[in-house]
C-alpha cells in the first residue's frame, strides 16, 4: 500500500516550499514527479526551478521533454510515472493516478 502525505502551505508559497522538498527527496535518493493541473502551472514550475535561488537550481524535465524518463524530477500534467518517481507532488488541483 502507498503512503499518502499531505503538506498544507500556511506560511510559505508552493514555488518557496516545492523546491526545498525536492532537494530533500533527491538526497533520499527518490525519483519525483510534480503533477499540475494545468500547462501553464507545470511551464512557471520549470522556470522557477531553474533560477528559484541565485547559487543554485534543480535539474529536472517536463513530459514533453526528450528525454523525460532520465531526470530525476519531473514535471507533468499527466497521470503517468515515466521515471519510475518514488513520490508524487499533486498541487494545484493534479488529478492523483
């Protein structure tokens, strides 16, 4: 049986909390997938993951990238685990598998 946890923003953004939350998942060694409810939400994810903080960013893909199944993070609309991720981000309302 899968574990279900839920993180409720009241104090941060998702785009200050996600990062952090990833970052924490890859060092466990974890494959993820941040399921979007939407295009556009899944588009200003990739980009804030590339420049949320100066010293750093989070390699990742979108679906539609080549080569999606490869990265550790991915980032989709879709239902599917084309990375075999270990967790799954559901926010703005991604429709959970």
């Amino acid at each position: 049986m899968a574990d279900i946890l839920f993180y409720h923003l009241t104090e941060s953004t998702l785009e200050e909390a996600l990062p952090g939350l990833l970052e924490r998942s890859i060092e466990r060694g974890w494959r993820a997938v941040v399921q979007t409810g939407t295009e556009e939400r899944r588009d200003a994810l990739d980009q804030h993951l590339w420049t949320f903080r100066d010293d750093s960013s989070l390699a990742h893909a979108t679906a539609r990238d080549a080569y999606a199944t490869e990265h550790a993070i991915l980032l989709s609309t879709g239902e599917g685990n084309p990375n075999a991720a270990r967790i799954r981000f559901l926010v703005d309302a991604g429709t959970p598998p």
